[in-house]
C-alpha cells in the first residue's frame, strides 16, 4: 500500500515537473520568436495547458520570466566562458568584438523583451543593474592592459560593446548582421588606434 502511495506520488511529481517545463519552453519559445510582451492565455495556448495550470507553478509573469532569464544567463555565461586567445590586444579586440556581436544577436529577443518589462519587474531592473559592471569585467578579461587607458576610451568601448549598441545597430539602423558587426569594428578600433598593438 505505501509503495502504490510513493508511486503515485512520484507520478504526480513527475507530470508537475513536466508542465513546469512546459510552461517555460512556451514562454522562451515566444519570447524567442519576438513576442515582447505575450500574455500568461499565450503561454498556455503555446504549452497546451490550462492558464490555471500556469499560474498554479507560477505566481505572476514575473516568476516566470525568472526562470526564462535563468535559462539565457546559462547560455551567456557559456557564450562568455570561450578561451581568452594568447595573443596581441589588436587579436584579442577582434575575437572579443566577434564574440559580443554573435553572443547580442542570439539573445536579441530576450533582451528587447527584457527592456519591454524591466518598467514593472524589480527582478529584471536588479538584472539589468548588474549586466554593465559584468561587461565591464569581461572586457578586462580579454584586456587587462585597458585598464591603463584613457576613462573616456575604456566608457566609450563599453557603450559600443553593448546590447544596448547592438540593438541600435540592427533594431533602429536596420542594419545587416554583417554590417553591424562591421560598424562595431569599426568605432571600437577607432577609439583604440592609438593605444592598441
């Protein structure tokens, strides 16, 4: 008798388990698909579930974008975890511009979908508070010796190896992958010209 309860107990772990999931695959799903701002009905619709069901593993759209964000934070820090090249800055500039360009593009939806809640989420304005300094950390990762320069050349690399560049780039300029990319080449190895090997 106390296994037939265990057994269905598990089961019933196992399917809350299986909807959780479900739920946040329907959201990453349509967040990635470019809906900024789909609502908990979409949610459920995308994971054939009821929006009770929804709401009964999630509180509100801010718990669930929670777990969404958690899951393109792993992809970033991955992204991010690439092997520093032993080369000269001029190198690694040029592998650390790929690496952001490649890394913006993958996760533009979520960020616009990000910038679209932050207004009204104090868990993604406490986010978005702690993606520059992380930025910032990263790019003295790659090159440490930037730390000697110039504050107006190391804040003005920042501004343009940001999403925030990046989505001017392709959202307002309209710009192609490839010439975005270009552009950010471009003004980031005009600011350093003078300072980098």
């Amino acid at each position: 008798m106390r296994a037939e309860v265990d057994a269905t107990a598990d089961g019933r772990t196992l399917r809350s388990e299986r909807s959780r999931k479900k739920i946040v695959d329907a959201l990453f799903d349509l967040l990635g698909e470019g809906h900024l701002t789909p609502t908990a009905k979409q949610v459920a619709e995308r994971a054939d579930l009821g929006i009770r069901t929804v709401f009964r593993h999630f509180a509100d759209m801010d718990t669930l974008f929670e777990q969404v964000h958690d899951r393109v934070r792993r992809n970033i820090v991955d992204a991010t975890a690439a092997e520093i090249p032993d080369a000269p800055p001029r190198k690694r500039l040029e592998a650390l511009i790929a690496q952001r360009c490649e890394l913006f593009e993958r996760v533009s939806p979520y960020w616009k979908a990000t910038e679209a809640h932050r207004s009204r989420s104090a868990f993604l304005t406490e986010i978005h508070q702690s993606d520059t300094p992380r930025l910032r950390a990263n790019l003295y990762s790659w090159l440490p010796e930037f730390r000697a320069l110039p504050s107006e050349i190391t804040d003005s690399l920042e501004m343009v190896l940001s999403p925030e560049a990046w989505n001017r780039l392709r959202t307002e300029q309209k710009l192609s992958v490839k010439r975005a990319t270009s552009a950010v080449h471009h003004i980031a190895f005009a600011l350093c010209e003078d300072v980098i090997d």
